[in-house]
C-alpha cells in the first residue's frame, strides 16, 4: 500500500486499515486495547442522533471518552436532517475528529425508522442531513454505506456520488445489500466502480479477516484501504497485523501476534476501569468467551466465566487459562491465516 499517508478532510492518516463501528462491541475498553495494539482510526457503536439530542444519559455516557481518543470517528444514526446535524455538534464539542453518518445498517429495528441502510432508499434525505451536517461542523464527514436495499436496487455508484457531492469527505462500502444482511459474500468489484467515479477516499468492507484477504479486496476494489469488523472481535490487534502486513512483500507472513494473555489483561483492566459492576461482569463475559474460542478447553472456560458474577474472579480465571502454553495453539493457528 505504501507509506503515502491518507487525508480525510484535514484529518492525516499512515495507516490504512480501520476498526469499524460495531454495535455492542467497540466501545472505549474495546477501541482502547485496538489502539494499544496498534490501530491508529477507530470508530464509536453507532449513537442514536435523537439519544444524543434529547440528552439520554446511557447514550451521552458513550461520548464521554471521546475527548480522550483522537483520532476517533464518532457514528450517528437517524432519519432527520436537522436533528443529525444537531447531534453531529455535539459529538464535535465533546471531541470528535470525523462524524461518520451511519447509513449502512441493515438491522430491522433502525430500518424500519428511515434510519440505516433505508436512507440508501431515500436519496433526497440522505442528501440533505450530509449537507447540513457538513454546514454545521468543521471537522471531516464521512458516510457508511451499502451496495443498496437488494439486488434490483443497487445504486451505490449514484448514492456515493451524491454523498460526495454534499459534502462528505470519505464513503466506507460495505460490499453487501442490505437484503442480504452479512450472508453470501461481500461483492469487492461493485467497490472499484464507485473508487472510480469520487475523487474522496474510498473504503472497503467485509469479508476480511486476514492480510491475503485484505490485499486481494486492494486488488479487486482499488479501495485506499479497508475497514475491518466482525473479524476483530476477540481479535482487537487484527487492525494492526493487516496493516502491517499489507506493508510487506506479498510472499511475507511471519506476522508477530501480541501474546493473548497480554491483550486481555489489558483489555480486562480497562473494562474494570470504565463500567459499573454489573456491566463490568457481563462485558468481561462475553469478550472472554470470543478470547477464548478455538483453544484448548475453552468450553469449560467459558462454563466457568458464565457462572461468575465478579470481575476480580472473572480476571483470576482468565490469568488461569490465558497462559503462554495454552495460547501456543491457538497463536500458531492464527499465524497461518
């Protein structure tokens, strides 16, 4: 990919290869042990625009790092343009680098407010809250898009040029429509046709969850790099190795993976740092489960940390079963892909 650093907006960029907003999991103890082990942009959950406006306090918790981290994507979610841009504000004044706009998700639940993957049905909208937006902070937006609602809608040439259009300084694809959830495979050619009609930085994702991977999705797409989701969870220093990696001649792939028992240490400190006890405990659970997935008697593992309702319990286990021998494994099985 070379070292030549990515703009977006003013925002300078060496690597090339980002954390993507996932519901649920990158939160701060989620992006911060990605940046510990080497990720440079990452992305927030998706933020309710009307949560963060009308003051929820459980949605305004989630920008309260924000000013910490940099740089950092903020993403907002919703179906009305005045309200979006209100929300981007704040997101700015609490230290946002990029608002990203999200318009990509598939799930019911959003869809079904205009919000998401529907506004790629709702040109005009999705239009409008990219140029009000953009009129109201002075900081890079940037969109998260699909291919569009199905197959006989595909309309992700047109729809990103109208994003640019607007004003938005990077379009990140998702290579899929919105029918198709995340099943089938992410169409990485439909990306290159839209590399080739913006003059912004293009993104590629789905699908890659390994430096081959990511330098063949290069290839196909032409993308200026990638975004990578589902493949880092239980996994947060894959941002890193791929970016390293596409660093490296094609027939390279001694790719050195932080030791596991490190990454969750840290990872578990900070969960500990920022949560209450209870959502301490049921987040520790879960990411120590994907942690723990494929290496040896993992299973009773995971018996274990869900019958624990203490943290300091939940970390003795991990030091327990996170040891430079039990990882061995599972290390040189992740090292071949």
């Amino acid at each position: 990919m070379g070292s030549k650093p990515l703009f977006i907006g003013n925002i300078r960029l060496h690597k090339r290869v980002f954390l993507a907003p996932l519901a649920g999991i990158t939160d701060f103890p989620f992006r911060q042990t990605a940046r510990m082990f080497g990720a440079e942009l990452t992305f927030t959950e998706m933020i309710s625009a009307n949560g963060i406006v009308f003051g929820n306090q459980k949605t305004l918790a989630m920008l309260k790092t924000v000013w910490k981290e940099k740089p950092l994507a903020v993403q907002i979610f919703g179906s009305d343009p005045e309200l979006m841009a209100e929300a981007a504000v704040v997101c700015k004044d609490f230290g946002a680098s990029i608002i990203d706009i999200n318009m990509g998700c598939p799930q019911k639940k959003i869809v079904k407010t205009g919000a998401g993957a529907a506004l790629m049905k709702r040109t005009k909208i999705a239009t409008a809250i990219v140029k009000k937006v953009v009129k109201k902070v002075s900081v890079p937006v940037s969109c998260k898009i699909r291919l569009g609602w199905d197959h006989n809608t595909i309309n992700v040439v047109e729809f990103s040029k109208r994003m640019e259009d607007a004003g938005a300084s990077m379009i990140t694809i998702h290579g899929r429509t919105r029918a198709q959830m995340f099943s089938g495979s992410a169409r990485w050619d439909m990306i290159q046709k839209v590399k080739a009609s913006l003059s912004i930085p293009v993104i590629a994702n789905g699908d890659i969850s390994s430096v081959k991977e990511a330098r063949r999705c290069l290839q196909i797409s032409g993308a200026d790099g990638v975004m990578i989701g589902r493949a880092a969870i239980g996994k947060p220093w894959l941002i890193d190795m791929v970016s390293k990696g596409l660093e490296m001649e094609d027939n390279k792939t001694d790719l050195e993976i932080p030791p596991l028992h490190r990454v969750v240490t840290y990872h578990l400190d900070k969960i500990q740092e920022f949560y209450n006890e209870k959502i301490q405990v049921q987040t520790a659970r879960k990411h120590l489960a994907w942690y723990s997935k494929g290496m040896k008697n993992s299973s009773a593992f995971r018996n274990q940390i869900f019958r624990t309702d203490d943290i300091d319990t939940l970390k003795a286990l991990a030091k327990d079963f996170f040891t430079p021998e039990n990882e061995e494994r599972n290390i040189a099985k992740q090292a071949k892909k």
